[in-house]
C-alpha cells in the first residue's frame, strides 16, 4: 500500500536513507556510525522542512512494515532542505555538518532525492509502485516535473526509470560521483 509517509515511519525511513547514504560513501557516516547516523536521521524525519522529513515522502507498506521509500522536494526548497538535520547536529553538541554540498536539482521540477526498498522486499514491485505514485506528490507541490539523479555505474537503475518514462537532460557530479539527470513530465 502507497501511502504518505508519518512520523511513526521514522526509524524505518532512517534505515533505507542509511543504506544510500553508504553507497555513497559518505564521510560523515563514516565518522558517527552506523547507529548514531540512524539515531540522527530518525530524529531529523519528524521536521517536516527535512530533505527527509515525513512530509515530503511517500512509504510502500507490505503486512505492516515499510518495504520502501521515496522522498523528494521542489527544486526551490533545495538551499533549506538540510536546516533540519543541522539543528539535530547542533542540539546533541556535535559540529555542524552537511551530508551534501553540491546542488542536485534543475529548476522548477519536484526532485526525487532518494528511492530506497528494503532488501527483503527487492524484486517485488516495490520501486516501482513508488516510482509509479510519484505524480501525486509532484503534483501536491504544484510541478509538472519530476527529476531525478542516477549514478553511471548503476545502468538497472537507469534502465527502470527509462521504463518510466524518465530520460537523461543532462550528467552532474555529486559527491564525487558522476550521475545522470533524468526527467519526466506528468
């Protein structure tokens, strides 16, 4: 079932955003760990402004349990999407640290920050379903364009967001990684 993402989910969505946060090799996860990292993002989640934050994703729940996650904003949210995650940083007396540097979006499109499935749920559908209820979203804050980033070493990944309907506008580098802009319009 697609449905809107709650504070409830916070735990849940902290460990799928963990798991890209480590394919991209973050320092910061590094540094903290595995745990406190989760700790950090499941705190940031209830902030609803967080580039994470339960109202700017959507859940895939299968018998009761988050299988999948996607999360997005609009393109003009992209300079404040981080504060959240900052004052969580800042109130447990850490140093105050940004996840991502490099701008991700292209203007005036809704941007999908992160798809995530749960290991256990992969190969069911789960991905695309989110990917699938997307426009409502998108919709909700008033775009007509949906963009997304895709790593070049992952052509599965651009494979199904071509199946999609997404098709590359342009190549970025994020985090030292070079990426694929991809774009489909609702």
């Amino acid at each position: 079932m697609i449905r809107f993402a709650t504070k409830q989910d916070a735990k849940a969505i902290a460990k799928l955003v963990l798991i890209i946060l480590k394919d991209m090799e973050l320092p910061f996860v590094q540094q903290v760990g595995d745990q406190e990292t989760i700790s950090i993002l499941a705190e940031a989640v209830n902030d609803p402004t967080y580039r994470y934050g339960y109202q700017r994703g959507l859940v895939n729940e299968i018998d009761g349990q988050v299988a999948g996650v996607a999360f997005g904003y609009p393109s003009e949210d992209e300079p404040q999407i981080d504060e959240a995650f900052s004052r969580v940083l800042l109130a447990r007396g850490m140093d105050d640290q940004r996840l991502f540097l490099d701008p991700e979006t292209l203007p005036d499109e809704w941007y999908l920050d992160t798809i995530c499935v749960d290991e256990k749920f992969r190969g069911q559908g789960v991905g695309s379903e989110l990917l699938d209820a997307l426009p409502t979203i998108a919709q909700r804050e008033g775009k007509h364009r949906i963009g997304l980033c895709v790593d070049l070493a992952n052509p599965n990944a651009q494979r199904l967001y071509e199946r999609k309907g997404f098709v590359v506008v342009g190549q970025q580098v994020l985090s030292g990684h070079d990426y694929y802009h991809m774009q489909k319009k609702i």
